[in-house]
C-alpha cells in the first residue's frame, strides 16, 4: 500500500470503494479554470473536493462539495459565499478559508496579475502555518523566479510546492524532460500549442495573462484593461491572439532539471477565444544529439480532442497527487513539473 493510500474511517463520503482515504481538495479561484477543476474532480474516487474560494467569498464542506450547486451559485451570485450550506462572504477569503478548512492539498487556479500575486498567495500559507501540498499552473518565468526565491520558507513550513504543473508549462515540459533522455545532447524544445473556447469571459484571467504577451502589452496593461477594450482587441484579430517566444516557464523548469539551459527552450502557439476547435494541435519538440552522434527530433503532440481544461486540470491533480506522497515522506519545497511525475488519479 502506498503512502498516499491511508487507511480512513468508514465513512462513504471521504473513504474510496476500498476504504482508502481520499485526499481532501482544495480550490483557489473559480473562474473558468476553477469551474473546470470541480469537473474534472467529481468523478475521482481518490480525491473529494471539500473547499474553494473566490475574491468575495469561501464555501467548505467536509462531506464534499456539490459543483452544479456551487458553480450556479457563482455564476448567478457572484460569489461561492452564497453557497448553502457552507458559504461564507469574506473579503479575507484565502486567509480565512486557510484556516477553518481541512484541506491536504490545494489547486491554485489564480491569475497571477499581477505579476506578484501567485507569491504573495504562497506567503498566505507560509505565514498560517498550514501544512500540505499546493499545486500551481504558472507561466511565467518570473513568477517561477519569484517562488524560487521562497524555497527555505517552503521547506521551513512543511509545505511541498508543486510548480508549472498544467498543460504548458507541465505535461509539455515533463514530455520533454522524458524525451531528452535519447539524447547525448538537447538542441532545442520547441513548444506549440493551439487552444480553443467557445467563449473568452469564461476565461478572462487566463485571456489577460496571454494578451500580457502580445507586443506592447505586459501585465499591468493587461490587468487594467477592460472586459469592452478585451472585446475591442479581439475583434480586431478576429477572435485570434498568436503568441511567439513567449515568457514562457517551460525555460526555467527544464533548466533546473538539467535538460538544456533556457535560451534554447521557444513556446508560442495561437488561441482562438471565439471557437471551441484548436486552431492547432500542441505539441512539442525536442531536438538532439545521440551518443552516435546522429542529430533528431522527437515530437509529443497532444490529441486535438483534448480541451484546455482537462490538459490543464488534469495534470495539475497527477502532480498534486504525486506532491501528496512527496509530502508523506517528508519531502518539502519547490518542485517543478520536469523534476517529478505526475501520478494517476483514478
């Protein structure tokens, strides 16, 4: 039995069919990313989603959270404050869900604008003396830089910090960490990826964040911009924001895990904010020198099928899992995506 299955109580809302304890879940932020969290949660016999938290309020429930409830509640009130039973209003949500909740690991699907916001979560748990496993889905290499700089707080609070862990950075970056292992030498690790939404509000965090990235604009303009003048910039493009070497974390992550440095690590793609279809498939890949000296690529390309949600909240719960077990045996600290393997929640 693994360090992550625990014998639990009987009870059939936190135990698994084989009476295996479920790892409690939390989720910060419910935008689009959140909403999609819940979703990709509520079918995992090895994980119950007992809490979130938004800008306005908090809901938690030991037994288990309902997602229909609370993201109805959310889209018609605003806030999962209103959610009954166990809402609360707070303008103190993080703070005050950190520590009223039993939570072994929390998601945070946050928009990192500003550019300091993911850290200054973190300082949040660090600060409450919560222990347990969080999970991020970052971009940015500087907002990775800035976790880094928080490595001896993390360990110091018992806390095992996952990093970079959706779709890209994540399962591109650990795809390339597994390829480059054919290798005497890495080139390049080129990243591409292609996204489609039916409809850019349900994700208007993560839109700003990639309008960050478009000439002329950083994350500050980004973040003040209007939902009209959003509106105003897509119409402009039909719809479409094409991204090329991109501030991208994929380039840190792969340098900390001794893959390549990072001048030699490119990520752009094209998101198409007005239809469901990928524009493009995603994909990366690696180019290298073998031991025979012969130079090759290798290509992993995600199927098409695969929305934005399930390549990103997926893989966030395999690395939360893995993080859970990690922290089971004492392991604290930054970890990245290209230095761990995700685990496989059922």
């Amino acid at each position: 039995m693994s360090e992550t299955q625990v014998r639990g109580v009987n009870n059939p809302k936190t135990s698994n069919p084989n009476g295996l304890e479920r790892i409690r879940v939390g989720v910060l932020g419910f935008g689009g990313l959140g909403q999609a969290a819940t979703r990709v949660l509520a079918p995992k016999g090895e994980m119950l989603w007992v809490a979130a938290a938004d800008q306005k309020g908090y809901a938690y429930d030991a037994a288990g959270l309902n997602p229909d409830r609370c993201i109805q509640t959310y889209q018609s009130q605003g806030s999962l404050g209103y959610v009954e039973p166990g809402g609360t209003l707070s303008s103190n949500s993080i703070e005050e869900l950190i520590q009223n909740a039993t939570v072994d690991g929390y998601f945070l699907a946050l928009p990192n604008l500003p550019n300091t916001f993911m850290a200054s979560v973190v300082k949040q748990f660090i600060q409450s003396g919560w222990q347990g496993v969080l999970v991020d889905a970052l971009k940015r290499t500087s907002a990775v830089e800035q976790l880094l700089q928080l490595q001896d707080e993390l360990q110091a609070a018992g806390i095992t910090y996952m990093t970079g862990c959706g779709a890209t950075p994540g399962l591109l970056t650990a795809a390339a960490a597994i390829a480059s292992q054919s290798y005497a030498e890495i080139h390049s690790v080129n990243i591409t990826f292609g996204v489609g939404i039916a409809n850019w509000e349900a994700y208007r965090a993560t839109i700003r964040e990639d309008i960050a990235h478009l000439p002329g604009y950083d994350v500050e303009r980004a973040k003040a911009m209007s939902d009209a003048e959003v509106e105003a910039l897509l119409d402009q493009t039909d719809g479409i924001i094409s991204l090329e070497n991109m501030e991208h974390a994929d380039d840190v992550m792969l340098e900390l895990a001794g893959i390549c440095s990072r001048d030699r690590v490119s990520v752009g793609g094209v998101v198409d904010t007005r239809n469901p279809k990928k524009p493009l498939s995603t994909n990366v890949q690696i180019t290298g020198r073998t031991f025979e000296g012969k130079i090759s690529t290798h290509t992993f390309t995600l199927g098409d099928e695969t929305s934005m949600a399930a390549n990103v909240c997926g893989p966030a719960f395999g690395y939360l899992k893995a993080g859970v077990s990690l922290h089971h045996k004492g392991i604290y600290g930054l970890l990245t995506a290209a230095e761990v393997m995700p685990q496989f929640v059922k």
